[in-house]
C-alpha cells in the first residue's frame, strides 16, 4: 500500500493540473485563442527557458553518463523502426501511416517528463541527459517519416520537403536551447544573478503552463475519432515500449533517476506538438489528436502502475 501510495502521488497532481485547465475552458476563463497563444508561447519561450536551464545548471562533465545516454538515443532508434516497420505491414493506409507512427513512438519527455523526474527527485540531473539523448531524434525521425508516409507526395516533393524539414529542425527553439545549454554547461559560464533569476523566473512557468494548456485544449470528439488505431497506438505507447526496454534498463543496471528518466522516455504520453507537425506535412492530424488525447487520458493510470512496479521491485 505504501508504495501505492507513492506513486499516486506523483502522478496524480500532475494530471488535476490538466483537469484544472479543462475545467478552466468549460467555464470559459480560457479560450481556444487561450490554447493557440499558450501553446506557441511554451514551444517558443518557456520550455526552450526551462531546458536551457535544466542543462546549463548541471556540470555534464561531472555526471554525464555516456551508456545513460547512448542508450536512450538507441532506445528511441529501435522503437522508431520496429513500430514503422510494423505500420507498413499492418496499416494499409499510407496518410494514415506517418501519424500513427510518430504518435506511437514520440513522448512528451520535455514537459510530462520533467515534471514527473521532478516531483520524485527535485531538480535531477538526468533529466536533462535523456532529454540529450533522446529528444533531438524524436525530431529527426518524426520529420523522415512524416515526409516518407505524407499523403500523396512526389519524389520531388519529398525532396523539397526533407531540405525544408531539416532547415526547420536547424531553427528548432528547443533544439537549439539543447545545444546551447551544453555549451554553457561544458564551458562552465556562470552568468550574473539578475540573469539567472530572470531564466529561472521563465522557466518556473514551463511546466504548470503547458499542463493547463493541454487540459485546455483537449477536444473529446477528437477522442473518439478512429478508435482502433488510437488504441494500438496508447498500447505500444504507454505499454509494449516499456515492457521491452525497461527489462533491459534494469539488466544494464540503470536504477534511481535513470530508471525514471528512462520510464518517461518509453511511456509518457504522446507530445502535443505531434498534431501540428503531422497537419503541416499532409498526414492525419484527426488520428494524431485522438492518440495525444487517448495516451494523456490513460497515462495516469499506466505511468502509476509503472511506478508501483519500479517501486516494489527496488528500482527507484
């Protein structure tokens, strides 16, 4: 029981901040313009603050963990294949394909993640190094098969596509504070205090923002849209993907935050900004919002259970 316990209260608290900002737009104290601004505001400012901050604040060559690392960038490699591999065998139809395949492999490691590493450990280290390991490829792997699986494109088009895509990524805000949170962290830079209390400021509203946000935008009808692809795709999401790879984090003898860090990586839900990319690149932005709204809704019961299990056997 007491290990119930424990896990409820990570998850939970973090899920009522998503029914508050639900409840929020019933009332009509926020709004769609709300959702759109927020959200632009949290892809733009705060969670590039946040992760810059998260990395700069860490001295990576003190605690930098290359086996942590590499295993997160190869954990993400082999469930983006081995789920597209699958999608082209089992789902026939190719503008839906590219959704599914994104949605099913990409977790919001940045905002449910972080929240999550935080509520168990407070400011962690590892975090911020799967976040390194693995979030620069969900961008990567989620432009290849978004432009490869998009409805009815052209060589050609494909090819216009994949420079435009990868021009994008270039100016990727949270890749960029990624890299340049390395850099200050690697180069030891200490900044004035003003400085740092105004990053900090910013960055203290990342988190909170984006769940309200979340709750706000979601869209039940969308839930309902497409049922069963939505439920293979929460399944490999939030249950095979961990079931395979947790066994082998345990057997590397990854433990603590490492195993969390790890969790969320496998098993958090699918991040909202799956939806824009896969509207923008002709792929099917109605299954993606069922996926995003399905994981979100089920992951508080999973990523409990997840908890419960890493708890009871002495992982965490």
């Amino acid at each position: 029981m007491e290990n119930f316990i424990f896990s409820i209260n990570v998850t939970v608290p973090i899920f009522l901040v998503m029914v508050i900002g639900w409840g929020l737009k019933q009332i009509g104290i926020l709004n769609d313009n709300f959702v759109t601004t927020a959200n632009k505001f949290n892809f733009e400012v705060t969670l590039p603050v946040m992760l810059f901050r998260n990395i700069s604040s860490v001295d990576i060559k003190a605690v930098f963990d290359l086996n942590y690392v590499m295993f997160c960038a190869l954990a993400s490699t082999v469930c983006f294949w081995a789920i597209w591999g699958g999608t082209k065998l089992f789902l026939k139809d190719q503008y839906m394909r590219g959704a599914f395949v994104q949605a099913s492999f990409r977790s919001s490691a940045a905002v449910m993640g972080l929240a999550f590493i935080e509520n168990l450990y407070g400011k962690s280290a590892m975090g911020p190094l799967m976040i390194v390991g693995a979030v620069p490829l969900y961008n990567i792997y989620s432009v290849i098969v978004l432009t490869f699986e998009g409805q009815g494109q052209t060589d050609n088009e494909q090819s216009g596509k994949i420079r435009e895509a990868f021009i994008n990524i270039l100016k990727n805000p949270i890749i960029i504070s990624i890299f340049l949170g390395l850099a200050v962290s690697l180069c030891d830079l200490d900044f004035p205090v003003l400085m740092d209390k105004t990053v900090e400021s910013i960055a203290q509203i990342a988190t909170p923002l984006a769940l309200v946000t979340l709750g706000a935008g979601y869209e039940g009808r969308k839930a309902l849209a497409k049922i069963k692809p939505t439920l293979a795709a929460s399944l490999i999401k939030l249950v095979l993907q961990p079931a395979f790879l947790l066994p082998v984090a345990a057997l590397l003898g990854f433990t603590g935050e490492k195993m969390i860090g790890i969790l969320i990586m496998l098993a958090s839900p699918t991040t909202p900004s799956c939806y824009i990319m896969a509207k923008n690149m002709k792929n099917d932005g109605t299954l993606t919002a069922s996926i995003v709204v399905m994981t979100t809704l089920l992951a508080s019961f999973t990523l409990t259970g997840w908890i419960f299990l890493l708890k009871t056997v002495g992982l965490i």
